[in-house]
C-alpha cells in the first residue's frame, strides 16, 4: 500500500504531483471530473480477490462471476462512513442460485457463491449463470439503526446490467458501471502461477440542479398509441461521461502494470480529474468459535444433538471454510 494522499489534483494544468505510477491492488480509488459534474470510484483487486477465490475453488465461470459481485460491492460500499455493512446477494434460477458478498467498512470483504455442478456447460457467461432472479443490497449500520434494503429484478442480464436498472429507478442517478474480472497466469520456478485479478469502475453524474440528471425513463414503445412521449434529451456532460467510460477495456481495468490513477487520467486528462486518497480493502472473515459456539447455542437441543457425527460437531463457515469443532458437551449435546 502507498500510503494514504490527500486530494491529488492530476489536471494537466496544475499537477500537484505526477500521477503514480505504482500500482495499488486492493483499494478503491474516489475520483471527480468537476467539470463533467461526475464522481466515481475506480476498484483494483489483487491478493485480496485472489484469497476469497482460491480458498473456494470455484469453476472458472462461476469465480468469475463472484468476482464480478465482490468488484460491485466495493464500488457501491465503500462510500458507507459508518462502521457499517453492505451486503449484495443474488437469488436466482441459473446455475449459480445464490452468492453473496458481505462488505464490512471500513476494509473487510468475504464472499460465497452456491452453485449446480451439473448445469455448469461451456460457454456460460455471467448472465447465464445468474438467469432469473433478483439482487439485493442491505446496508446494516448495526442493531440500533433500521436496515436498507434495495431490490433489483434479475432478468437475463448481468451484474453491470442490474447494477444500471437499480440506479435509474431507484436513485434515479445517472449512473455506469464497469466490471471486469480476468485470470492472471505468471511464470515462476515452479511453474506459471495462476491468480485472480479484477478492476472496476464507477461513474455518477451529479449536477448541481437536478433537473440535468433526468434520464429517459420508459421506452416510448409502453405508452399507449397515441400519446405524446416526452422525450428528454441527455445533458451534453453526461453524454459525454458515458463516452468517456465506454472507451474503458477489460484489460485497462485488469492490468497490474497500470496504476489506477494512470488509468483515470488516461480517461478523463482533457476535462481534468481529481483523485482522492485511496480506501485499502482486504479478505477478511469475521467468523470465530465463539460466534459459531453461540450459533449452536441457538438451535433446538434436537437439531443440535442431530449434528454430532463421529463423536463431534463440526461446522464449516461458507464464506472461508474455515472448520470449527466441537465435543457435543461443548455444543450443548447432552451425552
Ligand atoms: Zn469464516
């Protein structure tokens, strides 16, 4: 990690400092191109993905599609100030019928997907895997505070799709979303060595006055013949936000060579950005044997006795397989 910058101010005109050149991994990265009225976040993951992936060993496809939700709920959780969480799962009828990726600010991620082997076929991209469903986002600012919850339908498309659909009717802010997770295979001593990587963007516009955020809302084709659709026309800064983030490859977003403040300058250099410290994140579990003890306390002595096998009870966290065990005496069991 570098450490922490105050605002960098990378216009051309008045450069602070020259836009790093060192690449951060595991770290959004906040951003605003005033002149636009656009903000956003930039997500570069590294090791931290790497970890989360690998503990779980998915099939190619269905990693990638966890990575894909893991890089989403950076950009979208990491603006909570509070010691607070943010969690993203999807439920739906494709092969991966349920993931979830549990954010906890300031830093810490963990992630599962459940998924069927048997509907698994080449060729899957993300959208397949999910099919139909829906995905939600809850923000828990803790025990005291009341839970938000945010539900988008899953039809058909991907993470990027959902991610749009829910920010045009629920937020109604402008938004793009840009996810991107690749494989990376490095040669070394013992052979080339595979890791995860992942990147992804995030661009608002938010202008002073909110009636140059008004988006097209409905296709004209679902009012009724004969009626005069009102057509609004984009504002000219967010036309060209949109172009601007467009123009942005999978590979710009995955390349470990290319610092993440190159890569927006790179974008936006003409209209001038300026980036802002970045937010570090990390694999991280919150589970324990006490949390995991107090679970057990929690069943009915019947279930809990049903769960001794071999002399113990064992528990596996689904978010890090991590394997807890228990004498039943331990567990509550009475022998
Ligand atoms: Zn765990």
């Amino acid at each position: 990690m570098t450490p922490a910058s105050p605002d960098i101010n990378i216009t051309p005109e008045t450069p602070v400092r020259a836009p790093s050149s060192v690449p951060v991994d595991d770290a959004v990265l906040p951003y605003e191109v005033a002149s636009l009225d656009l903000r956003g976040r930039l997500t570069r993951l590294g090791p931290a993905l790497d970890d989360i992936l690998t503990k779980h060993d998915y099939p190619p496809a269905v990693g990638k599609l966890l990575g894909e939700a893991i890089v989403l709920t950076t950009l979208l959780g990491s603006s909570l100030k509070f010691d607070g969480r943010f969690i993203l799962q999807t439920q739906t009828d494709g092969p991966v019928s349920f993931l979830i990726v549990d954010f906890q600010a300031p830093d810490r991620l963990r992630a599962y997907a459940r998924y069927d082997a048997r509907r698994l076929a080449a060729g899957q991209d993300s959208a397949a895997l999910l099919g139909r469903g829906h995905l939600a986002m809850t923000v828990d600012q803790g025990p005291d505070m009341s839970r938000y919850q945010g539900l988008v339908a899953l039809e058909g498309g991907n993470l990027e799709d959902a991610a749009h659909e829910y920010f045009l009717r629920s937020e109604q802010i402008p938004t793009k979303v840009r996810l991107a997770v690749g494989e990376e295979w490095r040669g070394g001593g013992d052979g080339p060595k595979h890791r995860w990587r992942a990147g992804g963007m995030l661009l608002q516009f938010l202008p002073k006055a909110p009636e140059r955020a008004r988006q097209p809302d409905f296709h004209p084709g679902d009012a009724p013949e004969g009626v005069v659709v009102d057509e609004v026309a984009e504002d000219d800064a967010w036309v060209e936000g949109q172009s601007l983030i467009s123009t942005v490859e999978d590979i710009e977003l995955l390349d470990p060579d290319l610092s993440g403040e190159r890569l927006l300058y790179r974008l936006f250099h003409e209209r001038g950005v300026r980036v802002f410290a970045p937010l570090p994140l990390r694999a991280q579990c919150s589970c324990s044997r006490e949390a995991v003890s107090g679970m057990l306390n929690s069943f009915e002595p019947a279930d809990r006795a049903g769960m001794v096998k071999d002399g113990k009870v064992e528990v596996t966290c689904e978010f890090c397989s991590s394997v807890y065990q228990f004498t039943p005496l331990e567990a509550g069991v009475e022998e």
